[in-house]
C-alpha cells in the first residue's frame, strides 16, 4: 500500500552525524542528550521552511528603500513536546522558534500491550485553526503515541495541514498508520528503520529515548 503523508529524511551531515551518535549504544547519556539537542535544531530547521507564516514589510536600509520579508507575528506557533523522550528535542526546536508557545503532553507506552495512556496535557481549550504546531517526538514505533496526540490536538480545532512531525527514527507501521488517518501531515525525521521488535521497539533505532535522555 502506498504511503499517504510526507516524510523528508534530511540528507544532511550534521542530521547524520547526530544520529549516528544517538545511535551508539557506547554513547553515554550526557552525549545522548546533546545529539538529540543538535538533532532537535536541524529537523526544526528542515520542519519550518514554507511553513513559517511571513509577510511583507519593506525596509530602509542605510542606502535605499528595500522590499523585506519577516515572520508573521499574528500566526500561533505551537511546539508540543510529547514527554518524556520528545523534551530531548525540545532546546534545539525552541532555539529556532523563541516566540512559540509550547504546550506539553505526556504519554506512557504499555510495556505489554504497546497502548498509550495520557498523563498530562498542558493543551489549550481551543486552537486557532491556523495555528502552525510542531511535534517535537523523537520514536514513531507503532505511532499510537502520536495518533493519540493528533486526536487530542484536532478535538481542540488543529488543523493536520498546519501540522510538522520532527522525529529521529521513524518505522514504517507508524508511517502507515499516521498517513492512512492524517494524510495531510509532514514529518522530517531523520531516518526510517526496518521495523519492530517483538517488545514493540525500532530496529536498528537507538533503544528507549526517554530512559537514554533521562538516565533511567
Ligand atoms: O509509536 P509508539 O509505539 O506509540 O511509541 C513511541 C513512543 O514510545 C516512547 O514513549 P514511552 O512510552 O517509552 O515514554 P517515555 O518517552 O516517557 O520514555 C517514545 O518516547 C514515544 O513517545
Ligand atoms: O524503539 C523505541 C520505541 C519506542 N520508544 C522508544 O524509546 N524506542
Ligand atoms: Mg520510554
């Protein structure tokens, strides 16, 4: 079946080289966390090209008048950190996107039957439907994590078209799941694996996120 949504794997030295180093089980957790740092600014930098509201305001520059173009500080920006593992993410995204509002979610995976459970959610009420949200979650395994957070996102007005996934390892059953029911999503991730183990975790991927992140 073909795949619905977007997905760029940023072919990019310094996503790979990141990666290869999230990747390194040798890697101990203090390194871990700054890959996941330089991972998290890169893909926000792939995420928010032509995304970004802008508008148009000329300038004048020491010389002449010049036609210039500046971010449109009336669109929402919204990053959603999904705790714990997408905190890892969160400084580089939010390096990038300093004015954006950032609303955390918290969900945990069960060990035994892979289904998520909502902890926390720091949401609004109600978003405005072109508010421009980026997902900071670094594993998309079976996706249930991130179709749980899409529905709660779109009860509240989201619009999946104004959505952006950053993600550093993604599997094919979450992609297939995430496209059949939100075609209009785009995910910058950088890079796809193989599958899933029998515990339900990426393979080759780099083990479990929120553990190596937080030293668990
Ligand atoms: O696509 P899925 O199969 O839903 O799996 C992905 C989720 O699993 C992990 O979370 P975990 O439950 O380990 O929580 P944590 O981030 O607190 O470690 C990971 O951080 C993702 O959020
Ligand atoms: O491989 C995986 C799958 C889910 N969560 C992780 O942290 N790692
Ligand atoms: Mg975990």
């Amino acid at each position: 079946m073909a795949l619905k949504l977007r997905v760029y794997v940023p072919n990019h030295p310094l996503v790979q080289h990141w990666l290869g180093v999230a990747r390194d089980e040798a890697t101990p957790s203090v390194l871990f966390r700054s890959a996941m740092t330089e991972l998290g600014r890169w893909l926000t930098y792939e995420a928010i090209r032509d995304w970004l509201p802008m508008m148009e305001n000329g300038v004048q520059t020491p010389l002449a008048p010049c036609p210039a173009n500046f971010i449109n500080p009336d669109v929402p920006v919204a990053v959603i950190p999904v705790l714990r593992a997408g905190l890892s993410l969160l400084d580089g995204a939010q390096t990038l996107l300093p004015l954006a509002s950032i609303y955390h979610i918290g969900l945990a995976r069960d060990e035994e039957t892979l289904e998520p459970t909502c902890y926390l959610n720091r949401f609004p009420d109600s978003f405005q439907p072109d508010t421009r949200i980026l997902i900071p979650e670094p594993m998309l395994a079976t996706g249930g994590t991130m179709l749980t957070v899409m529905e709660e996102l779109t009860k509240r007005g989201a619009s999946p078209e104004w959505v952006r996934i950053i993600s550093v390892v993604a599997a094919p059953n979450a992609l297939q799941r995430l496209g059949d029911r939100y075609p209009e999503v785009v995910i910058y991730s950088a890079a796809i694996d193989e599958g899933l183990n029998d515990q339900g975790f990426i393979v080759p991927g780099l083990g479990d996120a929120g553990d190596r992140t937080f030293g668990t």
